[in-house]
C-alpha cells in the first residue's frame, strides 16, 4: 500500500462479529427455563461452537477482579460468570478451530513478564488464535484485593499501561524468525542467540528477562482495547490492533471512526491500521412485530421488579424496598452526593442529588413508574438492533457499506443460545448482500481479522541474550 493510499481510510464493505461472554452484568437473563450457566463449562463451548459455525471472528471473555457490590454487600441480583479468562480460553481453543480467543486481562494487577508468557503459551496452544483485552484500573477498591493495592493515580493509568505494553511486545519480538530448528540433524534445537534479552525500567516496575517461548503461526496476539476517554483513544491509535467501542449507533460510529482515524494518523499509523467493533445486542425474529414483542420480554427479564428498585438504590445509597416498582421514584433525596466505584462503572461518579431531582421531574413528566423509568434508562438504545432479519441486515449493510465499523462485538441477552437467531437467520442475511464472510480465510485471527503482520518492537532496551547492555 502507498503512503498516500495509507492516509486514507478505505472501507472495507465487510462486518464480522464477536461475541462478548460478559459474565458479571445485568444485561444477561437468569431467570428464563432457557438460561443456562453462567459457570459450567458446557455454556461456554457451546456458545463458542455456536459462533465458530456463523464464522465470528472472535470470541471475547469479560474480566472482574472484585464483584460489584450493591449497599455494601456483592450484588446479588447481578449474575455472576467470570472463570479466569486464559483458563477457559486454552480449554475452549481444544474444541475450535478457528475463532480468536480474547483475554481480558489488566495492566494494574499483572506483571508484563508473566502476562507475555501466558498470552504467547495461549497464542502457541491455539495455533495463533489469541488476543489480549487491555484494560486499566486505578482505584483502592479494586486494589484492595491485591498485593499492591490502588497505587495508581488517575492520570498515570495510560502511562503505565503503554509502558506494560511495549515491554510485552518486546518479549513476544524477542525471537528471531525460524529461531527453532526445523531438521533433526541440526547440532542445536534452537539457534544460537535465538532470543534477545528484554529490559525495561520505569516508575513503575522493571524488568530483565529472556522470553521461554517462539513467536506463534500469527507473530504475536492482537490486541484490543476499550477505552474511551480521549487518552484512551490515543492509546488505542498507538497500540491496539481493535477498539471495542462503546459506539454502535450510526452516526456516532461514523463520528468516532473519522476520530480514530485521524489519531491513528498522528501517532504514524495507517488509516486502516485500527479496526473498531462496538459493543452492540440484537433482538430478532421473522417480522419488525415480533422483534418488538420480543424485546418487551427481554426487557421484562432483565428489569424486573427487585431490579428496578436496585437500581435506583444504587444511586440513593440506601434502601427503597418500601417503594412500589409500579409506583412513582422515591420523594426522599439519596444519602450520598456521590456514587463510588463499588457500584460499577454504570454508576460511578453520578452526582447523586443532581440526579435524583432530574429524574423525579422526567419521570413526573412522562409518567413513568421506577420500572418503566428504570428500563427506559438501561434498555440499551444506541446499542440495540431489534427488527426482522431482513430490516436488520439492511441496516448492517449500510454500516459495512459506509465503513463506520469493522464488525460488532455481540453481548448475548441469553446464554447459551443467545447466537441460535444470529448465526441461523442473520449470518445468511448478510451472506446474500456480500458484507459477511462466507468462510475462515486463514487459520490465524489476525488473518481472520484482515491484519497486517505488525512490524518488530525495537530499541536499545533489548539486547542479544548473553550481550551486554
């Protein structure tokens, strides 16, 4: 590709999916015949097989380091699902073949050396097929359950998550090409100064290590990320390979592709170096009715009534399980000015009596009970497709046609059939317009994902196992 054709963004026409196994959220139904596990091993290869037949890209594994706490207790109402996210993505690489496995996994709490090494062991068990979900954290609460506690300042997050990513980059560069012998009748197993040495030091922490593993069939795991304030998207511009964004509603996707191009572009990167697939749920059926009436229902099961009056309790911080669901918000102001990290990102940082009195006069206005106000504010508008197979393909076409994404990443409403409808009637929908994949076109996620090789990390921190520095 030229440089001029570089630093022009150029639609693809194509989307793939993902899916995103969230495991601790409120999104997911628990209370249906239908939902199954949210631990067992089955719900997980069976919904990754599922993906795997509708060709997705990858499948995508949610991380919590502490559960989200309701009134200072864990919160019993949201469904609970996180096994550790390498542990369950090397079994399931043994019952697939060609999905990307992707590890949510967190700079704050890990350890570069020994994040890389299990990443690469994940990336070599699954012939290629790994990828790593970079995700931040800086508060004590979460730190609480740690060593080092919440040691990170706010402003520091990004610093330090760069500096962790390019040592593990380093460590995943540091063997040569064809490093491991391909013939018996070689005097050694691995080639003489095969590995180069890696050593970093920073504010943070430092290391000196020679890596253990060779690259693997696609170099080294994609990498994701999902921030989205503007320091997280220049980080993504400068490191990830895909952004999981928070941007699935048309224009908004349009606006926010344009500004990762343009951040992409600053940082020296290509137009079309950064792949985004927002975060999106689909409700579908054979007509745009019973698309409706289905949403009714998965509406009704993801806020119910003790739901509803959490919620708000949430916000208040304290209890109101002497309101009635169907009645009007609570008259009494809540008892915090604002909402602390232990509720979840969702609530964090609200100011609380700012936000009870705006939402008392909405409610008022529209005449709306705290069930009905409450699932007009969690319904997931902007990320929602809701509509017959035929409407909703259209639509996603229309995304594909424009550029605006490279795919979505699905958060089934239902585990583990939550695909059945997706992969069954909507995959064959987008076959038919030629926007969808119609078979795996490597073996590798990062072919599958149409991702150049990256170019080798170099610098002066690294040098030849053995040399001298």
């Amino acid at each position: 590709m030229t440089q001029h054709n570089r630093a022009k963004f150029q639609p693809s026409g194509k989307i793939q999916f993902g899916i995103f196994f969230q495991g601790v959220n409120s999104g997911t139904i628990w209370k249906a015949p239908e939902s199954g596990s949210q631990t067992d091993f089955e719900s997980f290869r069976r919904i990754a097989q599922t993906a795997e037949r509708g060709l997705f890209a990858a499948f995508f594994l949610g991380e919590g380091l502490r559960l989200r706490e309701h009134l200072g207790r864990p919160h019993a109402l949201d469904v609970a699902g996180r096994p550790d996210a390498q542990t369950m993505l090397a079994a399931l690489a043994s019952v697939t073949s060609n999905i990307g496995l992707v590890a949510t996994q967190n700079t704050t709490y890990n350890d570069p050396a020994d994040l890389a090494h299990r990443l690469a062991s994940l990336d070599l068990l699954s012939g290629g097929r790994a990828a790593w979900n970079v995700v931040t954290t800086d508060n004590a609460w979460t730190g609480a359950n740690f060593r080092r506690g919440g040691y990170l300042d706010h402003a520091d997050r990004y610093i330090h998550a760069e500096a962790f990513v390019e040592t593990a980059k380093k460590i995943w560069d540091s063997w040569e090409d064809g490093a491991v012998s391909s013939s018996v009748s070689a005097d050694s197993w691995a080639v003489p100064g095969h590995a180069r040495r890696v050593h970093h030091s920073g504010q943070h922490y430092s290391v000196d290590v020679t890596p253990r593993l060779p690259r693997s069939a696609q170099y080294r795991p994609v990498l994701f990320q999902a921030g989205d304030s503007p320091e997280g998207r220049d980080f993504a511009a400068r490191q990830a390979d895909v952004i999981f964004s928070a941007h699935p509603k048309f224009d908004d996707a349009v606006e926010f592709r344009a500004d990762i191009v343009s951040r992409s572009l600053a940082a020296g990167r290509g137009a079309n170096d950064v792949q985004i697939m927002p975060a999106s749920e689909f409700i579908l059926a054979a007509t745009d009715e019973e698309a409706r009436e289905k949403k009714e229902w998965v509406r009704s099961l993801q806020i119910g009534p003790q739901q509803a009056v959490a919620y708000l309790e949430q916000f208040w911080g304290r209890e109101l399980s002497a309101y009635d669901p169907d009645g009007p918000l609570p008259e009494i102001d809540p008892v915090v000015e604002e909402t602390s990290e232990t509720r979840g990102s969702g609530f964090h940082g609200a100011k609380a009596r700012q936000l009870a009195e705006q939402w008392r006069a909405e409610a008022k206005e529209k005449g709306l009970s705290i069930r009905q106000f409450v699932s007009s504010r969690t319904s997931r508008v902007d990320a929602t497709f809701t509509g017959s197979y035929t409407a909703v393909a259209d639509t996603l076409a229309e995304y594909a046609r424009v550029g605006a994404v490279d795919g979505f990443n699905i958060s089934p409403w239902l585990i583990p059939t939550g695909l059945d409808d997706i992969v069954n009637h909507l995959v064959p929908e987008l076959q038919e317009r030629g926007v969808y994949p119609t078979e795996y076109v490597g073996r590798t996620l990062r072919e599958n994902l149409g991702l150049a090789t990256p170019a080798r990390s170099e610098s002066l921190e690294s040098v030849p196992a053995g040399g001298a520095r």
